[in-house]
C-alpha cells in the first residue's frame, strides 16, 4: 500500500465556536462563529492505556493487562484570541454563565449549576461546540469536532511590548465527550470582526488601585487569571461506545490572580503600606468610555511586588489575589467586566 500524500498546513486551521442546546450533542452549523484565533492546541479522539498488576513469577507484561481508560479521561484544550468583543464576552459566558448582564460578574454568592453540565441537558445548558476546521488526518474528515466543552478558566492580558498593545484572551476548555473527526463543512459561516482592545486607551484617571485613595497608575502591562478546577461524573451509555460522563462537577472555588506592571513613582509610593497592612484594595482598569471596556476587582490583596530595573526607567511588577466579600448573604461583585464594540 502506498503512502498517503495528503496533509494539512497549520496555517490553514480555523477555530470555530457555538453555545449548545443540548448539553453534550452536537449542535447544527446554523450557529458557529469563527474567532479570531492566534494560537490552539487541538485534543484528539484517545484515551490512555493503563495496566492491571504484574503476576508473581511473570517478568513480562501480557496483552490482556492492557486497557484503554475510556470513560475517566477529560480532553483539554487551549484557545489564544485576539481580545475582540465577542472573545472576552465567549470567556466571561463560558466561565461565569453569565450572557444577559452588563457588567458581565462573578459574585461572592455564585453556586456551579450542577443542572445545566448534565448530559443531555436542555434547560439553559452552559457546555459549547468547539470545532477546528482544517485538523483532521483525512481528506473526507477534515474537522475535529468537541462536543461539551466546559471552560476550566481564561487569562486577559495587556502589555505595550507585545502584540502592539492588544488584549490578548487565552480560553483554557475541557470536555468528557471523546472529539471525533467529521466531514462537516460550515454552512452558516459567521465571522467575529471585532476590533481588539489596546493598552493605549486605557486612562489614568480610569485606572487605579484603590487603598483609600485612587492611585493612578502609570500601566505598561498587566494580566488577570480565572481558573476553577473541573471533573467528569463516571460515564454512562456503554452500549454506544461513546461512555459519555453523566454531567460535570466543580471542585473547590475559583483562583483569581494577576499583576500590574507599572511605573515606580509617587503612586507606587503611596501604596507602600498595602503590601503588608493586611488590607484589602480595589483594581479597576478602564477605557474612558467604561461600557467599551472596564475591569473592576472589588476586594484584592497586593501580594509581594518586585522593582524591576532592567529598563531605561525602574518599574514595579505588583501580583495581587482577588477574593470575596465575607458577607456572603449579601450578593456583592467580586469580578465585574464590561466589553462592548
């Protein structure tokens, strides 16, 4: 048998996205968007193999100890977006099931909708279609499809230096659904045109660090981390094949983080007192028209910052941690993003 010469140039890869009816099932093409995608990891169709024991007496290992772990595997993939609109409000939706709000928030008093990840679930279900056009091994299959995928968290970034000041949104998904490979072509293309976000319209008296006083600070980068840690319920349907889990749950709480790279000067200075007080500040990070783009952290703690002087004036790289407010019978913000055009 001859070699196959057909193959697929990375270049020619697109990402594409869609919101689920059903959580769990491939969705029509009628509602896929393409995203403006800079970088991706691609899971495939696998599963690990693991081994049973060794017997006593047996120094080799036979082909019936041998097993494919289907139905414990969860795929995981990575999205890098320009930060266009629809790429910071897909990461505030798939993270925070939040599509109807402006501000879009996580608040203190946010509880995983366990209803909403079960397989099969048509009532208001959370998981997305993520397909990747271009990906397969052949020529009649050329999409890997990923049904269920759930968002397990996203990171924002902004830096002078880097991608000439665009906002950067990198989306980190997971699925229990095995990706398959299709010959499923866009029927209904939709495209995000959106124009990035950009450092340079960020203004100071818009961006701060509230210990007290508003403290403007003078931005050369700063970046903002979400993750929450997500797993598959067992599997159920055997007799498909597909060992599809039951639903996911969320373990633990949410990890909110990130840092400021800013100019040392007199606000740096005035800040001092917030690196070891064991007070909390606000950050809010905004264009000068807020309902274009705003950050606002309610409750941060500042964690050790560093002077950094490998530049032609010194700067302070200011880590900080987001938590709640403690009155948690109380509904209060405790990440809260506005992205419009």
């Amino acid at each position: 048998m001859a070699q196959a010469t057909n193959f697929y140039p990375s270049q020619n890869v697109s990402v594409w996205y869609q919101k689920e009816t059903t959580s769990g099932a491939l969705p029509d093409d009628a509602g896929l968007k393409k995203l403006q995608t800079t970088s991706f990891t691609i899971p495939e169709a696998s599963v690990p193999v693991e081994y049973s024991a060794q017997r006593s007496g047996q120094f080799v290992t036979t082909a019936n100890q041998g097993h494919h772990s289907e139905g414990t595997k969860l795929w995981t993939f990575d999205t890098t977006l320009r930060g266009t609109t629809t790429s910071v409000l897909l990461a505030l939706e798939s993270l925070f099931e939040d599509s109807t709000t402006s501000p879009r928030v996580l608040q203190n008093t946010y509880e995983f909708p366990h209803a909403s990840y079960t397989n099969g679930s048509t009532s208001s279900p959370n998981t997305f279609d993520i397909r990747f056009v271009n990906a397969g091994a052949d020529s009649a299959t050329e999409t890997v499809e990923c049904a269920g995928c759930i968002a397990t968290g996203f990171t924002l970034a902004q830096d002078i230096a880097s991608e000439g000041g665009e906002l950067v949104c990198t989306i980190n998904w997971a699925t229990a659904y095995m990706p398959t490979h299709s010959g499923d072509d866009i029927s209904s293309a939709e495209y995000d045109t959106g124009t990035p976000k950009n450092i340079r319209n960020l203004k100071d008296t818009k961006t701060f660090i509230n210990g007290g006083s508003n403290e403007e600070l003078v931005v050369s980068s700063w970046e903002l981390n979400v993750s929450r840690t997500i797993e598959r319920v067992h599997y159920k349907d055997t007799t498909s094949g597909t060992f599809a889990p039951f639903g996911y749950a969320m373990v633990g709480s949410f990890e909110i983080t990130g840092s400021i790279t800013a100019i040392r000067n007199d606000d740096v200075h005035d800040l001092l007192a917030k690196f070891y007080d064991g007070n909390t500040v606000s950050i809010q990070l905004s264009e000068n028209t807020e309902t274009d783009f705003k950050i606002v952290l309610g409750k941060c703690f500042l964690n050790e910052p560093s002077v950094d002087s490998g530049g032609a004036v010194l700067t302070q790289i200011i880590p900080f941690t987001v938590v709640a407010d403690d009155n948690i019978g109380s509904a209060s913000d405790v990440v809260s993003i506005n992205c419009a055009n």
